[in-house]
C-alpha cells in the first residue's frame, strides 16, 4: 500500500511540472524562415528642377553637344512652361541651324511670357535674315534700350541691319555710337566713312577713309577700296585708280579687311577698278577688269553696260559714274 502511494505522488509532481513548462516548438516547424517581403515602390517627387535643367543645357551648348542642349531646354519647358530663357535658348538653337520659323516662335513665346532682352535679339536676328531690315532694327534697338551690356553683341547686326535697309540716318547714328565708344580704333573711320558716302557726303567720306588709311598705316585694303569708290562718285580718275590698285595689291597679299564689308570682295573690288579705268579711258584695262569681276560674281547686270562701253570707249563720250554701284557695295 505504502509502495502505491508513493508512485501516486511521483505521477502527481510530473503532470504539475508538464503544466508548468509550457512546451517549445522547434524553429523549423511550421516551414523553413522567408527573407523579408519587397517594399511596394511608392511615387516620389521629381528631383530636377526646370533650373536646373536649364542650367545642363547652356551647358552642353558650351561643349557643342546641340542635339543634347535643345532636349535640356526642352525638358525645362516641359517642367515649367513660362520659363522665357528656355525659350530664347532653344530659340537661338533652332536659328543656328536655319530654322527660321522655330526661331522666332520661340522668341515670340518668350516675348509674351516676359520682355526679356534676348528675346529681341532673337527675334531681331531672325527677321534681319529674312529680309525684314526695318523690323529687326527695332527689335533689336528694343534689346539695347533693355539692356545696354548688349550693345557690343548686337552692332554688327545693327549694322548690317541698318544697310540691308538703306537707312543713312540709322547708318550716322550707330556709326557715332561706334566712335563713341571705341575712340581709339581705326575702324570708326570706316563705319563714320561709308555712312557718310551712303548719305552722299562724298567728300567727307573721303576725309573719314582718307584718316582711316592713316590710322591704319595705310595697310588696311577695306579703306584703300572704299576711299576708291568715294573718288568714282566725284569723277576723281587717278586717285581712285590709284586707291583701288593699293587695295587690289593687299587683297593679293591676302588681305582679308574686304570681308567685312561685301560677300564678294574680289568681284566688288575688280568692279570698281573696271569703272575707274574707264572714267580714265583705260579702256583694255577696264574691259578687262569688268569682265573679270562679272566672271567671280559681280552683277552683270549691274556692271554688263560699263563692260560694253569698255569695248567701244575710244570713239565713246565717257559716261559719268556719279551713281554707279558696283556689286556687293
């Protein structure tokens, strides 16, 4: 009895500790450990500011990338539509390609968002190259007015401008801005010069050309060429034979100033030697002259009629040349 008891007990202290410890399930039941679920992308804002965009694009224009710079300035547009100097410079891409209609949309949807100096410089460049003289002087006269660190950029546009629309007055003005502010440089004589000849001051063209040539040491073949044409316009023969000879012999030298002033300087400058020639009755000389320059590209319809009086002149009254224009100006 006493033995039964005892087991009893034994039975009792066992089920009391099974209750008491609770039971451990082992770690690979249930199935083997996962690695943690992939966060669900959530939508972020966009970094890049049109800025800054903006900024990546005058950027790759600086390296020559223009491909990479118009998609730049696009993307900066596309964050903010009125961002005026995305357009301007997307703009100025499009007119150096000769995308002419792009070019101005574009500075005209500068100009509406505000009135941005670029933009009229843009807009100044577009019309002046489609022939539009007038437009572009005001665009561009608008542009410096804004802002007058722009001068120096756009002169030789306004010059050029101011020609193409045979304005002698805007010619005076802008060459006098010119000598304001370059005293020292020989070429004030050349823009106070030809604005003076375009006036039909000829006489004070040819003091303007004539100190041109000395402030240049007489090595600059533009004043001998332009101080030639002055003296075709007063009949004065020799001397312009003389001027245009000088410049004919630089020019031979590789004397490049023509340039500056016609497209055609071979052909304007063998023109206006032809025309001296005959005044003088050179005749040989003149037929020959004339018909070279009508050869490399002058007008021939500008110069056909002095080239047949070349070849009749020895039995011919000359012909006064006080108008005559030879090609390229």
């Amino acid at each position: 009895m006493r033995g039964y008891c005892l087991i009893l007990l034994v039975c009792l202290a066992l089920s009391a500790c099974s209750e008491a410890v609770p039971q451990q399930t082992p770690e690979w039941q249930g199935g083997l450990p996962t690695r943690l679920p992939t966060p669900t992308p959530t939508a972020t804002p966009f970094a890049i500011s049109a800025e800054a965009y903006y900024e990546l694009g005058l950027e790759r224009q600086r390296r020559g990338d223009l491909e990479a710079a118009e998609r730049f300035f696009t993307w900066a547009l596309e964050r903010e539509p009125d961002f005026g100097r995305a357009h301007v410079s997307r703009g100025s891409l499009a007119l150096a390609e000769g995308r002419l209609d792009e070019a101005l949309q574009e500075a005209e949807a500068a100009l509406e968002i505000e009135p941005l100096a670029k933009a009229y410089v843009l807009r100044g460049e577009v019309l002046r190259q489609r022939g539009r003289a007038g437009e572009a002087l005001k665009s561009y006269e608008r542009a410096v007015a804004m802002d007058p660190g722009l001068w120096d950029e756009v002169f030789s546009s306004r010059w050029e401008t101011a020609r193409a629309d045979d304005a002698p007055e805007t010619l005076e003005r802008v060459a006098a801005e010119f000598a304001e502010r370059q005293a020292e440089d020989p070429m004030r004589f050349y823009y106070q010069g030809w604005a003076s000849f375009q006036a039909g001051d000829h006489e004070k063209a040819i003091d303007l050309l004539t100190r041109g040539v000395e402030a240049s040491r007489g090595e600059t073949a533009l004043f001998w060429y332009l101080l030639g044409r002055a003296y075709i316009e007063i009949e004065a023969w020799e001397e312009a034979i003389v001027s245009l000879e000088t410049a004919r012999d630089m020019l031979q030298r590789q004397d490049t100033s023509l340039e500056l002033h016609t497209e055609l300087p071979v052909a304007s400058l063998f023109g206006a030697l032809g025309q001296a020639y005959l005044g003088a009755y050179r005749c040989g000389d003149a037929e020959t002259m004339l018909a070279y320059a009508i050869s490399v590209g002058a007008s021939e319809a500008e110069l056909g009629d002095d080239l047949e009086r070349a070849r009749i002149c020895p039995t011919a009254t000359p012909v006064s040349f006080a108008t005559a224009t030879p090609s390229g100006q």
